[in-house]
C-alpha cells in the first residue's frame, strides 16, 4: 500500500475539494484514477513511438516531414 501527502496551497485545496464534493467520490478514488489515466497515457505513447521508430528503421520509404521551424532547431540555425 502507497500513502501519498500533497502539499497544496489554498486555492488548489479548495478547487479539489469542491471536485470531489461534485463527483460524490473519494478523494484518493479521483486521484487513483487520474493518475492511472496518466500512466495508460504515457505507456500507449511510448509504445506509439517505438513503433513509429520501428518503421522509420526497417522502412527504407518512411519519410519524416519537419516544419520550418524543427528543422532549424534540428540544424542548430
């Protein structure tokens, strides 16, 4: 079991609490599911770029379109 303490300041513990009061649930059950949320997030985007650079190594044809702007940070202009 994981105990989590949050430091927050007045406003950010009235916003929350007035959430929550407006859910009907528990407090650690939104935070629960927020932070599973995230996680199922981050994994399906990191598995999305694996793949992507999968294909971009074993496509000869794969093509990488930049924009102005990334391809001037990319060539440090």
């Amino acid at each position: 079991m994981l105990t989590v303490s949050l430091n927050l300041n007045e406003n950010e513990n009235s916003l929350i609490a007035d959430y929550v009061r407006t859910k009907g649930m528990e407090l650690s059950e939104i935070v629960r599911e927020a932070l599973l949320e995230k996680i199922e997030e981050e994994r399906a985007e990191m598995q999305f770029i694996a793949q992507l650079e999968k294909e971009m190594q074993t496509n000869e044809d794969y093509q990488l379109f930049l924009s102005t702007e990334e391809l001037e940070r990319e060539l440090d202009l």
